[in-house]
C-alpha cells in the first residue's frame, strides 16, 4: 500500500493524486482484515467480496518502507525494506 505527502501528487500514468495518509501501517491493517489485500493473489488484490466482520489474518510484522518518495507497508520484519532495496521509514516520520 503506497502513500503520497500531501500536497503532491503522481500524475504518472494518467493515474489520479494520490491522498495523504496520516498512518499507513494501520490502514494497511484495516485493509488486511478487511480481505481487501491477499498475498496468494497476483496482484495482491483479491476478486471476492470484502469481509464486513474484519476477521481475515493480517500478516504479521507489517514493515514500512519509503519506495520513491511514498510510504509502503510490506509484510515482514525489520529487514525486509533491505531485502528489497528501499529506505525503512524512521518512526514517527511520514515521506
């Protein structure tokens, strides 16, 4: 899950602004429970309805990392955004 500053915008693609998000990792949760996100589908984002009860597992850690001046949440641990190559985000801090 990606996050602009406010204030900026992407206009790659002819895609629409991105939004400033206060705190990713717990939207990105929301999303998880939700079932709005799964990591079994290609493109991380699954064809069936949405869980209304919020009971699908979130994994477990979430990790966030700056990609290209944007907050990602990617599951796993302290050493993930390494793995891939980006920037851990410092706590408290928004890109």
């Amino acid at each position: 899950m990606l996050s602009r500053p406010q204030g900026t915008t992407d206009q790659t693609n002819d895609a629409p602004p991105a939004v400033a998000i206060k705190d990713a990792l717990a939207l990105c949760s929301y999303m998880w429970k939700q079932h709005a996100l799964d990591a079994s589908v290609p493109n991380g984002a699954p064809a069936m309805q949405i869980d209304p009860k919020f009971s699908h597992p979130v994994p477990s850690p979430l990790t966030v990392c700056v990609w290209d001046g944007r907050a990602a949440v990617i599951p796993g641990g302290p050493n993930v955004c390494a793995k891939l190559g980006l920037a851990e985000m410092a706590s408290g801090t928004a890109p």
